[in-house]
C-alpha cells in the first residue's frame, strides 16, 4: 500500500464529513461565498486553510459563568 501525499485541499463529501453536514450544504455554503473552493469540472475543492478559517470565523466563545441553561 502506498502512503498517501499529505493533500492540500478536500473535496466537498470530505468537508462535509469533518463539518457532519451534507456535501449539499457544503455547496450551499460555497454558493453563498461563506466558504472558498475552486471549481473542477463538477467538483469543488476546498483548501485545508479557508476550511479552518471558515471554523474559525463561525465559532462561538466560550462565555464565563454560562453553565449550558443560565449565567449565573
């Protein structure tokens, strides 16, 4: 077996698995320019790098004192 090359960008199914959405969603996202791809033919390629910085864009803070129903 031959030891696969460390790839630098993902196809829609594989962000989809990382994010668990559906690759539809995925496509949703690109359409609506949230996430960067390049086109191929009929496939979207997503760089590692835009996909981290996508997950860091949308996440939220944790906030002190929050204990998941009220902050105290």
């Amino acid at each position: 077996m031959k030891p696969r090359a460390n790839r630098l960008y993902l196809t829609t199914g594989e962000v989809a698995e990382r994010l668990r959405i559906r690759p539809r969603t995925v496509r949703r996202l690109i359409d609506m320019q949230q996430l960067t791809a390049l086109r191929i033919g009929d496939e979207f390629l997503i760089e590692k790098s835009d996909l981290a910085a996508f997950i860091s864009a949308h996440t939220i803070p944790a906030q002190p004192g929050y204990d998941g129903y009220r902050i105290e």
